[in-house]
C-alpha cells in the first residue's frame, strides 16, 4: 500500500512527520531522512495493531493537490 507522508520541520529542532489516512500516526527525527525511516516503522506498528485488532485498514482516497501562484501586491 502508498500512504502520503508529510514531513515539517520541527518548532524547535529536527523533523515531524505524519501519514494523513492513519489518523495518529506521527513520527520524528533530527533529520528528514531519519523522520522518513521512523514514521515508515511508526506506519508498519500501527498498521500491524489494525490487523491483529481484526479493524479495517485505511485505504488513502479523495487525495488531491493544488498548485497556485501568488504574487504580492
């Protein structure tokens, strides 16, 4: 399965990241490549913990982007 992952810079240092579609499913790291690698094992747990529970898994539906243009006045 393919989740879209979000990755930000952390308020105060490192990185956070978070899958949408897995509502909860946040990890972090002191840099995006370690915040890719943690919220990837974060996402395998939780996605176990849904199966062994017997509950759905979340299927990512509806996504789209938006791309825009601003210019300042």
């Amino acid at each position: 399965m393919k989740y879209t992952v979000i990755i930000e810079q952390g308020r105060e240092s490192g990185y956070v990241a978070y899958a949408p579609a897995l509502k909860g499913c946040v990890s972090q790291g002191e840099t995006r490549e370690e915040a890719l690698r943690n919220i990837k094992e974060a996402m395998e747990v939780y996605l176990e913990a849904l199966l062994e529970d017997g509950l759905p898994v979340p299927v990512e539906v509806g996504k789209d982007s938006v791309e825009l243009e601003v210019t300042a006045k």
